[in-house]
C-alpha cells in the first residue's frame, strides 16, 4: 500500500484564459462613446481591432474573462477605472525633435525677433506650453532649446509646462527616463551636461539631468473640457498630433481655449498632418503648420 506522502498529484497550472476576447458592435459602441465622452477622442469602426487588443490587455491585468465582463466592471467602478481605460485608449507615438522644422523656427525666426524687441536690462520670462506631451520628449526638446538660447542671452528665462490626459505616460515623462534608441534623434551637442547615461541596472537608458528639468513641470489636462484651464497666457502653445483624433467641432473648442490662453503675438503650432482648415479661428497662418495670435 502506498504511503499518504508518497502520492504525487499534478494540477494544471493557474493561468487566466480569456473566454471571450470577440468585440461585439454594440461593445466597441459603448466604448468608443464613452472615451469621445471624456476626452474627445473619436473612434470610428475601422479602429474595432485596436480597440479590442487595447482592452484585452487591460482585461488579462484585471484577470477578467470578456469584454462583457471588463464593461460591468467598468461601469461599477468609474472612479476606480475610468483613467485606465482612457490611457488605454491614447495613442502616445512621439519623438525627440520632432517635426524639427518647428525647433528651427523657434531659434531662427522667434526668438531672433524677440532678442530684436527686447528693450532694458530686465530678464524677460517666456512661458512655453507643450499641451499634450505624451512621454515628455517634446517638453525636453523645447527645454534643450530654450536652455541653450537662455545662457547666449542671459536677457531671458524659459518656463515650460508639459500637460496630458494619459496618467501613465505624464509619470514618465517627470520620470524622464529614456531609452538609448530615442535619444539618437538628439544633436550630439545637446547632450552633454543635459543628459546622463545609465551604468549597471540602468545601463542602455538616459535620465534628463534635474538641470534640465529645472524649468519643466507636468501636469494633467483636459484639452476638450471647456472649463479646464490653467492661471497662465504662453509665448508658445505647441499643440502637435493630437488634433488628428478629434472631430472638427472639437477641434474648434480646443483652438479657441489655447488661443485664450496665448499672448498677442504667440504662436500656437500644430502638427504636420493636421491643419485647421474649416474650423472657424482668429489666428494667423504662418505656414508650416505655424499659427500666430494677433
Ligand atoms: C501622438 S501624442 C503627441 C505627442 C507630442 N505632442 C508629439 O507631437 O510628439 C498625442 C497625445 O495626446 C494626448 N491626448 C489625447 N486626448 C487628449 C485630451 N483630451 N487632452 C489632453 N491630452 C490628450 C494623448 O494622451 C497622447 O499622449
């Protein structure tokens, strides 16, 4: 007769099968309302895939079994999991030194004209507005920008204001770690005392330096939410690749609430595929994407 100890059993090992990972029309409808609801973002069905695949990660993290199962939950516990649905549903592609054309203009028209105007010995704050930052390599593109105009010209000082509606991605960009592959598109000579490189555990990343990070603060921000604003006028609003995901009369309260917040003669500049053609503004065109408020 064996012995109780010596009888080996074996189970199955505990893994999460999603029974359900199918997106019904009428699902992919509840959601993409929901998110047009909250953040402007407009979904049509031709996104149903990408919708799907986001959700089911979301789904495999909170060990649910459909999407029919993720919407109950989500709609029983909106506090709890409102902001993870909408960072699951933003797109948050970016690069350093993006759209670079933008960067040059900056040094080579913009600021050339304000050292022309600038009268006194006093030092002149310019606040700069990079209002939907994803992970924060717009806002650390301004500041390398800005940093090396400000110690030419010690006449002006730079704050920067990096915004987003994604939580997950606002947390690393005031992390402002970053892997070496994304720092390539940086200019050699910016790198040097702005950026530090990783050695052990952090070997293949680099950290902005906290002089970099001086002038730069994050902060949560509804774009498409008419009340949402922030005490401040800009010298510069940069407002790239995120009016591509709302529709035109959202677009058109987005312009007009950044316009209120720009100083006679700032710039509001948009990004290269998108354009404000049809939508009712009182800005000027500049070209290239660049609008300037009179
Ligand atoms: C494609 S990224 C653009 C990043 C950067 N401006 C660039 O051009 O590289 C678009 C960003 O817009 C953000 N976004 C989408 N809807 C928003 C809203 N209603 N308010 C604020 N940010 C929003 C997303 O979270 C995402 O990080």
């Amino acid at each position: 007769m064996k012995s109780k100890d010596t009888v080996t059993t074996f189970e199955a090992p505990k893994t999460s099968v999603i029974q359900d990972s199918n997106i019904s029309d009428e699902q992919f409808d509840f959601l993409s309302k929901l998110i047009f609801e909250k953040v402007g973002i407009y979904l049509d069905h031709n996104k149903t895939t990408m919708v799907q695949s986001r959700i089911l990660r979301r789904l495999k993290k909170l060990d649910l079994d459909s999407i029919k199962d993720y919407i109950t939950y989500l709609k029983e516990n909106p506090d709890k999991e409102m902001d993870f649905f909408i960072n699951s549903l933003t797109t948050n592609k970016t690069d350093f030194f993006r759209e670079n054309d933008h960067f040059e203009y900056l040094k080579d028209v913009f600021l050339k004209d304000l050292i022309e105007k600038k009268t006194g010995t006093s030092v002149q704050d310019l606040y700069i507005w990079s209002a939907a930052c994803s992970a924060g390599h717009e806002v650390y593109t301004l500041a390398l920008v800005m940093d090396e105009f400000c110690k030419k010209n010690p006449r002006f000082n730079y704050k920067i204001l990096g915004s987003d509606i994604d939580t997950d991605i606002l947390d690393r960009a005031k992390k402002a770690v970053y892997p070496a592959e994304q720092i390539d598109p940086i200019p050699r000579h910016y790198l040097q005392g702005n950026f530090q490189k990783g050695s052990g555990e952090n070997e293949g990343f680099y950290r902005a330096s906290d002089h970099l990070k001086r002038n730069v603060k994050f902060k949560r921000f509804n774009l498409t939410v008419p009340t949402e604003r922030v005490p401040l006028t800009f010298d510069i609003i940069f407002l790239r690749n995120v009016l591509i995901y709302f529709p035109p009369e959202i677009i058109k309260k987005v312009i007009d609430k950044l316009a209120s917040h720009l100083k006679s003669g700032g710039l509001l500049i948009i990004g290269h595929s998108e354009t404000l053609n049809g939508i009712e503004h009182d800005l000027e065109f500049l070209g290239s994407s660049i609008y300037k408020k009179k």
